[in-house]
C-alpha cells in the first residue's frame, strides 16, 4: 500500500457558489469556493486473506442508504470481477477525460441485478477503483483485499453543494495513493479522474465542482465560448459565514427552465440583470486581487446579487425567511446554487458574539432549517 500504509484516509471539500449563478449558464462568469470544513472522507484499508482464499474489495456508505433493504450502502467484489472491467483496456484514453462505452458496458454487467438507485450510486466508485488500479495488483488479488468506506463529515448530500464531486475528488485521490502511476500525487491528475466519475454521474457537468474540490480555494469559471477556469487570490477564509439548508427540495433543471422562459419571454430585461450580476463579479475579482475586498462591500455584493435572482424567479419563501433572520444580526444572506429551496450562504459580521451567534442558530433551527459553520475558500484534497 502507500508507503507500506494499511490504511490510506483523504478528504475534499463542498463547494458554493458565491456570486453569479444562473447567469454562468449564459456566457457570464461566476464564483465558486471550497467549503473548507464540509468534507468527504474516503478510507481505504488493506485486508489481508489467507492463501488459497480470493480477495475482494468492499465498499461502504453509511450516509448512503440502499434501496434494497434501506441498510447503510455496503456491496463486495471479488477482485477477479473487477479485473474483468479493465482486462484489455490498459490505454488512458478509454477512462478520461470521458470513459469509454466499453468501460461502462463492464461496469453494467458487475452492477446487474442493482436496483437503479444503488446502481447509480456505486457506478462511479466502481469506475474509479477499477480504472485507477488498473494495473497495480490489487486487481489481480496479489496484493490482498480493500475495504473502501465513505463518510460525508457533515457536508449535505443532495444540496447542491457539490457533495457528488467531493466523493468523486476523495475516492480519486485515495485510489491514486494505490495506483502504480507515476503522477498519483499530482492533483491534476487526480482531478482528471474525479471529472470522468463526474461525466458518469451527470452526462455532461461543467468540471468547476470537481476542480474546487480538488485544489480548494476560489476559481471563476465561465462556461462560454468554451468552459475555462481561472484560480484566483482570494482571502474569503478572514470571512465569516453561514450556510444554511433550507431542507426545501430543488430542482436544477427546473430552476434553469424557468429563468431560461423568462429570457425568451424578455431578453433585453433578462440581459441587463445577467449584465449586472456579471459587474458583481468582475468587482469581486478586482477587489480580491487588490487585497482591498472588505467585509461592507462583500455584503452588499451578496445582497445585491440576491435581489437580482428574486427578480429572476428563483427564490422561495423559506429562502426569504433565512434572509430575515440573518438579517436582524446583521447578516447578509444568498440563495446558493439553483435556488428554488436548497441553501443560502450569510456573511457574519465578524463583531458578532458567539452569544447572538448561538441566538442566531437556535432561531434558524426552530424553522426546520440546517446550519453549518463552515470557512470559504481553504484547502481543497488533504491527504491524512
């Protein structure tokens, strides 16, 4: 294993969006940041047979129940099952950017029998063991058994802060500290494979989730005229924020659907509120890398950019329900992500006393929502 290690432990971050949702899809760019303290943790332990006995490797997902018998996600394969994935297929090509028809035709015939959720669920941590230790050994049973677990260490599934991607970025890094490759270490080449878990998951993602996870920090991403990537300096970690769960469930699509009707409905209206959403961004990136971006101006940036996605349709009532709250503490609170339920992010003044940040909690709290204290912008893969 690793460095002779039996045990092989990373973790990857969430991610937000921080200012410039929904006008990303239509050329303007956006931020997104790490969710520094809500982590993926994957663990891989070496388990040793007996000779004479096969090795498998497990997987485990306590925070995953399965459909089958709503037990925690628990599924083992023999390694000889898993070798036949890949036997064939050693070039790169059939595994990123994009794996190959062949690949998930394999991955298909081990997930037979799976009920649809739990298929979807496994599909991509399948993917990543077999195409990271393709040819390290571990497929052939030489080297032993694994035992694979996942824990979500309080970043919520399902709410669009990138919980899919952070899996991805964790069981990628961790198979790679396994991996016979000379670039393992590389977060490239971590992140590489982390996108290919992704395009199995979602068809057709943008990468900037994976990309935050992986290297951490603050990046811009723009999806046209072709999706690009910029890291910025960004001191966002001398902020203090809250992000709230408004437990309210939402769609992506249907938010994107009813922002994109508007738009054919209005387009010089709808272009001057994705124009202005994009001046909060370029004024964002300006101040950050003067190292001038205070805590006054941030506020108003975020409230600003709220105003603007309410006029686009996609706010809620309990969305405007965290705005008030946070609000008589002087907070400045945004809808993350698609909008339409899911969660807010609320920058803190960093005067508040833990006393009326406690006051704060307990009043989001009694309304059903989720608080999680989080810092912005911090690692992203950190090896244990």
């Amino acid at each position: 294993m690793a460095g002779d290690r039996d045990v092989v432990r990373v973790s990857a971050p969430g991610k937000l969006l921080l200012l410039g949702e929904h006008a990303v899809v239509y050329g303007c760019p956006v931020v997104a940041a790490a969710l520094s303290d809500l982590r993926i943790q994957a663990e891989i332990t070496r388990i040793h047979v007996p000779a004479g006995v096969e090795p498998t490797i497990e997987f485990s997902c306590k925070d995953i129940k399965s459909t089958h018998d709503k037990q925690p996600l628990r599924r083992a394969y023999a390694t000889s099952e898993l070798l036949k994935v890949v036997d064939g297929l050693e070039d790169e090509t059939h595994y990123v950017p994009n794996p190959s028809q062949e690949v998930m035709t394999r991955i298909e015939v081990v997930l037979d029998g799976e009920t649809p959720e739990d298929a979807k669920a496994l599909r991509a941590p399948l993917f990543l063991c077999c195409a990271l230790l393709r040819s390290s050994g571990y497929l052939n049973g030489s080297k032993g058994g694994l035992h694979v677990e996942v824990a979500t260490c309080s970043l919520p599934i399902g709410a669009g802060l990138g919980s899919s991607a952070a899996m991805s970025v964790a069981l990628s890094g961790a198979f790679a500290e396994l991996s016979d490759n000379p670039r393992k270490h590389e977060l490239d080449f971590i992140n590489e494979y982390a996108f290919g878990a992704e395009v199995i998951l979602h068809g057709s993602p943008s990468g900037a989730d994976n990309t935050v996870s992986c290297f951490g920090g603050t990046l811009i991403f723009q999806k046209y005229p072709e999706p690009s990537f910029d890291r910025i300096q960004c001191q966002l970690n001398k902020f203090r924020f809250l992000l709230v769960n408004t437990c309210v469930p939402r769609s992506t699509r249907e938010q994107v659907g009813n922002v994109r009707k508007r738009y054919e409905a209005d387009r010089d209206k709808v272009q001057k509120q994705f124009d202005t959403i994009q001046q909060l961004v370029e004024k964002f990136v300006a101040l950050s890398a003067r190292k001038v971006l205070s805590e006054e101006v941030l506020g108003q940036e975020i409230e600003h950019n709220q105003q603007i996605l309410n006029g686009l349709g996609v706010g809620h009532p309990q969305i405007d329900e965290v705005v008030r709250i946070c609000k008589q503490f002087n907070g400045a609170t945004k809808l993350t992500g698609a909008g339409g339920g899911g969660c807010t992010i609320s920058l803190l003044p960093r005067s508040l006393s833990n006393e009326d940040l406690t006051k704060l909690i307990t009043q989001l709290e009694a309304k059903g929502f989720e608080c999680f204290a989080s810092s912005i912008g911090g690692p992203g893969l950190i090896r244990a």
